[in-house]
RNA sequence: GGGCGAGUGGUGGAAUGGCAGACACGUGGGACUUAAAAUCCCAUGGCUGAAUAAGCCGUGUGGGUUCGACUCCCACCUCGCCCACCA
C-alpha cells in the first residue's frame, strides 16, 4: 500500500504550480518558432465526460510536446457560447441563457483543470460577450458593403407543435426532437452570405491543404458538389416565353421526351393563370406541399406529377414535348426544370413509365440492342450515338463536349458550371445570438447599423415562450431606433446570427481578445496564423471548415489578413464509444471523469484515454481497461521510487548497460516519430510500457548477478545507468501523463518544470549497435533465425544460412532453385 | 443510389511487402495472506500431441501478382460513417 502513488496530493500540487506559474502562456516577444495548437471551442454545456475529454487530452499533449520540442506555443481556449440549448434550458427550467451559460463555463473549466489540460488562459473569449460579437457583427457589415450578403425569402423548418422554426440537427427524420410533430417548411425573408461566390475557390484551394485528412477533403468536395454542364433553352409553344435548363448529359438532348418543372418553380404561376388544368394542378400543388420537405429530399416520397397542359420545343429537333411538374425536381438545383431523357436516366424512365410518357433511345449499349418497348431500366453508360441527327456514330464522351459546343454556337445554350453549395442562411429567429446590425426604416428602406454604434446589444429582459416570431420582436426598447441614415423612426432587425458565424473566425481573437479598437491585430495575426495545428470532432467536416474557410478567402480579399487558409493541419480524432453507442447525456451511457479521476488520478484517465486506440478511430470505453494505466503509472513510480531510496540494483553489468541504453533509444525514436506523425499516442505509449518492462527485466537480472557474485556496495551506488534510462522514461511520458512525471522529475533532483526541458534526441549510433536477428525462411515459411552483426554481405548471410543446422536439415535431399537475400533482414531458400 | 472507412485471439489493438497477434484488458495457475483485496511471478490464437518434441492451420470470402501478402490488384460479403431524386 505504502508504494501506491498518492495522485490527489501530487495532482493538485502540480495543477496550482501550472497555474501559478502560468506554463501554458505564449511568449509574445520570444525567439522560438511559433506553433499555434487550436482544438474547436466548445459550447458550453453541463458538463464533461470521458468522450469529450479525448479532443482536450490529444490537444494537450501536443502542445506540451511542442513546448518540450523548442516552440512558443499558443493553446487558447474559448466558448461557443451562443446557440439553441441554452434557450431551450431558459424555456424549460427559466434560466437566463446569460447565466446557465456562466455557470456551465465555470463547471467545464475546472473540469479541464482537473484533467491537467492547459490553456494560455489570459486570452479566454466568449461569443456570447458583447466584445466579442460586437466583431461578429462587425464581420457581417463587412461582407454586407462587400456586397456579400443579400436577404431573400426561403424555407425554414417549422414545428408546428413548439410553433417555433428548427434548425437542421433538430429535424429528426423528418420530426421535431421534441414534440415529435411533422416538421412543415415555411418561407420567410432571410438574410444570407454569399459563399456561393467562393464555390470554385473553395474546391481548388483543398490543394492547398497537404495535411488535413483525405476523407475531410472529400467531404467538402462533395459538399461543393461541381458538375460540368450545359444550360439549354426551350421555347414554350404559343407562348412568348423560353425555360431554361440545366444538364450533366447534353448528349442525350435528342432523346428529350419531356421537360419537367419544379412544383416551386415561378413559371408554375403562370402555367396556371387562364389554364383549364388550374383546379387539378393546384390541388397537385397542395399535396406535394404537404409532403415534409425530408421526404422529397430522401426519395421516400414516390415521383408524382402532373401534365401543365403546355408544349415545350426541344431546340435540336424542334419537337414538341409534354411540360410536366413533378416532386422529383429540386428548386434550389440547376434552374429547377430538368429535360427528361427516360431512355437514359433512371429517375426520368421511372416517372416516364408511371405516366406512360413517350421513350427515345439516343445512346447505343455496346452489351445489348436497346428496345424502346422492352426496356426495364434507363441505360446510363456510355455508348454511341443513334436517332441524334448528325452527331449519330459519335461516342459519347465526345459527344458531350460537341453537342455543348454545338448548342452554344447556335444559340439553344451555353456552357456552364453548377454547384451543389447553396449559399448560407444566416438568420435564426432566436434570441441567444448575436443581433443581424441592420434597421428597417419606412423612408430609407433596409439601412446598416453604423459600425462605430456596435454593437447592437441583446437585451437582458426576454419573454422566452416560442411563438413563431423571434423573441426580440416583444422588445419594444429593442427593436424601436432611429434610422441610421436619415435619423427617422426605425426598427432593428429581430433575427440573430446563426452560431456558426461566430465561429467562423474566432481563431483570429485570440491573438488580441481584448482589442477594443479591432476584431483582430492584423500584425500578430499574420505573423501566428495559419494555425498549425487544429483539432476537433469530424462532425465539423464539412459545415464550421468550410465557413471558416470561406470567411479567412474573404478577409483575405479585403486585405485584412495575409493568407487563404486557416488551418494548416488537420486532426479529426474519432468519438468514444459505449454500449455501442456514442456517448452522451440523451442515451444515457455517459462515463463521468469526476470519479475515475479522484479514483485513479488524472494521468490515469489521460493515458488510458490515449491508450484506447488509434486517436482518429472511433473507439469503446472500457471502464475495467482504465485499471491497466492505473497499474503501469504505479510501475513506474515504484520503479523510480527503488532508485531514489537507492533500493536498486547498480547497474554494471555491460550486457545489460548496452541493453538499456538501446532500448532506451529505440523508444525515444518511436515516441518522437510517433508524435511528430499522425499522433500515434497508442503505440507512443505501448513502447514506454516497453522501456519500463526493460528497465524492471535489468534490474532482476543485475540483482541476480549480483547475488550470485556475492557483490554488495550498500550506500555508495553508482546510478547513472539506471538514472538515465528512468529519465528518459519519466520525459517521454511527460505529455501524456504530466503530473506524476512532473512530481519524479523534481525527485530526480531537478529544479524546472520538466516542460521546460528539452525532448531527447536519439543517437542512431547506438541503434545499429551489436547484432541483429536475421530470418531464414524456406519457400517463404520461417524456418530459422540468426544472429549476424550488422550490415553484413550477401555472401557471409548466405553461408550462415545454409550452414544454420535447422535449416540443413530441411535442405536434405532437396535442391535448391534460388536464393534470397535481404541484408540486415532475412534469407529466403526457395526449392525446385 | 453515391462517396469514404473498417473487418486480425475471449476483448481493445500491433505489424503497410519480410518473425502475425507488440502493448494492454480479461482468463487460468502459482507466490504472499488466517482470508480477501492489492501486489508479484508463470501461462494464454486454434488443432494434432504426454510434451516446455515436432508439425499443421490461421488476419471477412474467392481469385490474382510475388521468392514471400494482414499489407498490393480484381471480384464479392458484412458492418460503420458522411452525402443523397443534385438532372
């Protein structure tokens, strides 16, 4: 009992010295290369578990290895402090969000102490803090003069039940989270930023991103969603008036039998004026009106449609095809009319064939004849032209381009390029966010607020019961002011920013988070962004990256900071998982760090953590495993303990000296390479647990020499040996365990913090020492092994394999086709 | 439907063309103890075998490349994640 390391006192005592010592504060005017170590500020929520704990261990232990490796770090952390559950909490239980905001912060942040993570604190922010979203506001008037931001009318998910709008997260399969109703859509007028403007700068500068992870790149590059196309035009007949359209496969124009129009699309309007059709296309209407936006987007919804009453004419052939409308076309996509080919489009030859529409093959498959009348499915491969006029025979891959070309010069289209990426809606109608800075003035129209009357305050003061509108409508002291530009009445915008506007760019305030004059120092911006390491959930993949990405191309633009990128390096680690599930408060599977910690210690749940698995795969908590790092810190305690009280062995026997300083430098070696990789923590670890498995295997080994040889110096030990290794030991588990080895680095008889020390090299001088083990194998199998120094020749490794008495054996009688050598590795003897 | 990733002992995982199963967890046995816990030591992929002799099999399935494949290529199966009527 009395050797069990006492991890309350040493934890605590280590964790006030960090703080008082402020270790983690960056050095602004130091010599040392910069490394930035950003991990995603959370939102504040109740409190911690093991699952969340991952993102701050990993990011701790990078930035004090940095530390150790010769950089001047900067690991701020702040708050994403806006957002729906702390209005939900003031709804449900009438809190402020003001002050179960605070008190959540308050709660993690002595979570984090707890844990040992350390921040430079002294640049904390908070979105939630008027200093900082008077900046948020100040970025949207920017991009508003830009000419950035623009408001038009779009649909919101509505609950009807809570009678309030939903964002995307709370739409659950197609229900209100909460209430369960049926999710509508609404149109409302909304503000939006236009990164859409950005689409191709997006794409092309993920060249740029040599060290974020593939997976994320493909995720935004599918997300950006480019395609290559043609917009083509089509007269309607008797009237004065072309559709346009948008396709990937202008090759298959001839074998347009139809054109299909949006339910939402304007021209719809018009069809429906003066048409003999207008009680059935608006009842049409209605039901598909009816159906959940998540249905028609999910393909659960079966295509349906109905006949316009209106011919269009395909220009290429000027015949005259059938106008339909159908739930299968997006609005928000192309132009939102699509030309059907059924012979060559799976959606198209579904719906064709439900409505009996006419069917022209245009495209040969080179497997099989195609039968307009016997054909099951649409054929979508590639083939050659026929019943294309003059483009029959072309192949078409080529004929893609040529008919584009084609169409272009003879004015029935144009070439163009159409993304995926929608321009991003801004506007919630809720409280906890930061107030759009614009004013409605009947006189001037929409009118920014002046950026010297930043910001635009929320008011404390909130009824907070949903009612459809944002509650800041109800404020009158709010929303009554005077008009910006002509000084008349006026009212504010009610809506507030959606929360991933403050996050776009929050990275840039922690260079000068209490600037009052600007949103960032220009200067030290540029001189500490990009930021070099960047650490969070994959769930950000796609959204919080690419706006951050889209906001710093912006910045950019205007001058105010001096690169494209914000993250130069990527690391997206995996989610802990229990009872096969991912952790959290709504399944009930949480494992509270509160416990272990007072249990086992901080270091015990930090290595363990680390232990679990590779950091960027997902991975299952195991309370029981938690034990295993508990056992090894107490070994290396125990270890180092037996040194200090000169309980151990002198190491002097010269075997077992060479032994230990290999050993010792092989793990310096792997540790340093695994953490200068991809963050190898797991196999990091695995080897220190080697090096302490090699240093107690010596000790036994040297006492027991030392008992058969009768030796016996009590009192005057010469450690240097068994001190060296233990050193290496207690540096290179330092990251990762950084009280315990903080507590046995003063105990070795060192002053400084050991993160002040400097992280051991290796000697590959030592490594190539003495002999290796060289494989011989027959036909492949493993049959032997030897020992033979170092960089011998083929020829002495081939002798030493054929003279091997194992191996002579299997030779008996058998002869020999070839053989292979690999120096420094294996011999493989390959028979007839 | 598309994209990405994964599949290795009882479990988490290691090995990225060259000794499969490092390091741990668990389990079994032993030591210590009046006893238990803790700790320490030994064993631990499967099969044949008295064996710590020897051998065979073995990284989702089937094929291929190679002197040699968990690793590379082709096809398939299963699971997970992201996107999804994007014309």
């Amino acid at each position: 009992m009395e050797d069990r390391y006492p991890h309350r006192e040493i934890e605590k005592k280590w964790q006030e010295f960090w703080q008082k010592s402020k270790l983690m504060k960056m050095a602004p005017s130091s010599a040392k290369p910069k490394f930035y170590c950003l991990m995603m500020f959370p939102y504040p929520s109740a409190s911690l578990h093991v699952g969340h704990g991952r993102n701050y261990i990993i990011g701790d232990a990078v930035a004090r290895f940095m530390k150790m490796r010769g950089y001047n770090v900067l690991a701020p952390m702040g708050w994403d402090a806006f957002g729906l559950p702390a209005e939900n909490a003031a709804i449900k239980n009438n809190v402020h969000p003001k002050d179960s905001t605070a008190n959540n912060i308050k709660k993690m942040k002595s979570q984090l102490y707890e844990w040992g993570v350390l921040y430079d604190w002294g640049r904390e922010i908070s979105s939630s803090n008027p200093d900082y979203y008077k900046w948020t506001q100040w970025l949207f008037l920017k991009l508003y003069h830009k000419g950035l931001t623009y408001k038009k009318e779009a649909s919101v998910n509505w609950c009807p039940g809570c009678r309030t709008v939903l964002a995307n997260e709370q739409v659950i399969n197609g229900a209100c989270e909460r209430c369960a109703s049926q999710v509508k859509q609404k149109k409302l007028k909304q503000w939006f930023f236009k990164i859409t403007d950005y689409a191709q700068r997006l794409l092309d500068d993920l060249e740029l991103l040599k060290e974020w992870p593939e997976r994320v790149k493909i995720m935004q590059r599918n997300w950006i969603g480019r395609s290559e196309g043609s917009f083509i035009d089509f007269k309607v007949e008797g009237m004065n008036k072309t559709l346009s359209c948008f396709t990937t496969r202008p090759d298959t124009i001839f074998g347009a039998t139809y054109m299909v129009l949006a339910p939402e699309h304007p021209f719809v309007g018009e069809i429906i004026k003066g048409s003999p059709e207008k009680v059935r296309i608006n009842d049409f209407l209605e039901k598909i009106k009816g159906q959940s936006s998540f249905d028609r987007q999910f393909g659960q919804v079966e295509k349906e449609g109905i006949f316009s009453g209106r011919y269009v004419i395909n220009p290429v052939n000027n015949e005259k095809i059938p106008l339909w409308i159908a739930n299968y076309v997006l609005f928000e996509y192309g132009t939102g009319a699509v030309m059907a080919v059924p012979a060559h489009d799976q959606r198209d030859f579904e719906f064709g064939n439900k409505y009996n529409l006419s069917l022209q093959v245009v495209i040969d498959d080179p497997g099989c004849d195609l039968e307009a009348s016997s054909m099951s499915c649409a054929f979508e491969g590639e083939g050659e032209l026929v019943n294309s006029a003059r483009f029959n025979g072309t192949g078409s891959k080529e004929a893609k381009e040529e008919i584009a070309l084609w169409m272009q010069k003879n004015n029935m289209g144009k070439k163009t390029i159409n993304y995926k990426l929608r321009d991003w809606l801004i506007s919630r109608q809720r409280y906890w966010g930061a107030p759009i800075p614009i004013v409605y003035c009947d006189k001037c129209g929409i009118v920014p607020v002046k950026e010297e009357n930043l910001p635009v305050e929320l008011p404390h003061s909130i009824e907070f019961r949903p009612s459809g509108v944002s509650p800041l409508q109800d404020n009158k002291d709010f929303i009554n002011t005077a008009c910006p530009a002509c000084g008349g009445p006026a009212r504010r915008e009610v809506d507030t920013m959606d929360t991933f506007v403050d996050s776009s760019w929050y990275y840039l305030r922690f260079l000068s988070p209490d600037n009052a004059e600007k949103a960032f120092d220009v200067e030290m911006v540029n001189k500490w962004l990009p930021v070099d390491q960047y650490i969070g959930g994959v769930e950000h993949a796609i959204l919080h990256l690419l706006y951050s990405r889209f906001i710093t191309k912006v910045f950019c633009d205007m001058g105010f900071v001096g690169f494209k990128e914000p993250f130069e390096r990527l690391f997206t680690q995996g989610m802990i998982i229990k009872d096969g599930a991912k952790m959290s408060k709504s399944k009930g599977n949480v494992v509270s760090p509160d416990k272990l910690i007072a249990d086992y210690g901080a270091d015990t749940v930090r290595v363990y953590t680390l232990f679990i698995g590779p950091p960027e795969k997902d991975a299952e908590w195991n309370d029981r495993a938690v034990e295993g790092a508990w056992r090894f810190l107490n070994k290396v305690w125990k270890t180092a303990g037996s040194l200090l009280k000169s309980a151990a062995p002198e190491i002097r026997d010269e075997k077992l000296i060479k032994r230990l300083k290999k050993k010792s430098n092989e793990v310096i070696k792997k540790v340093t390479l695994d953490m200068e990789g991809s963050f190898h923590f797991n196999t990091a670890i695995s080897s220190i647990m080697e090096l302490v498995n090699e240093i107690k295997s010596v000790m036994d080994k040297q006492a027991k020499i030392d008992i058969e040889s009768g030796y016996s110096n009590e009192g005057k030990k010469d450690y240097k040996n068994l001190k060296a290794a233990v050193e290496s030991t207690v540096i290179l588990l330092s990251p990762f365990a950084p009280h315990i080895t903080e507590e046995l680095w003063q105990a070795l008889g060192n002053k400084a913090s050991i993160f002040e020390k400097k992280w051991p090299e290796y000697d590959e001088l030592i490594l190539k020492e003495g002999f290796i083990p060289v494989i011989i194998q027959i036909n492949g199998k493993l049959r032997s092994k030897i020992e033979l120094a170092r960089g011998s020749d083929e020829a002495s490794l081939k002798t030493a394999a054929l003279n091997d008495e194992k191996i002579k054996s299997y030779l008996k009688g058998k002869e020999i086709k070839k053989i292979i050598v690999i120096p420094d590795k294996l011999v493989n003897i390959v028979l007839v």
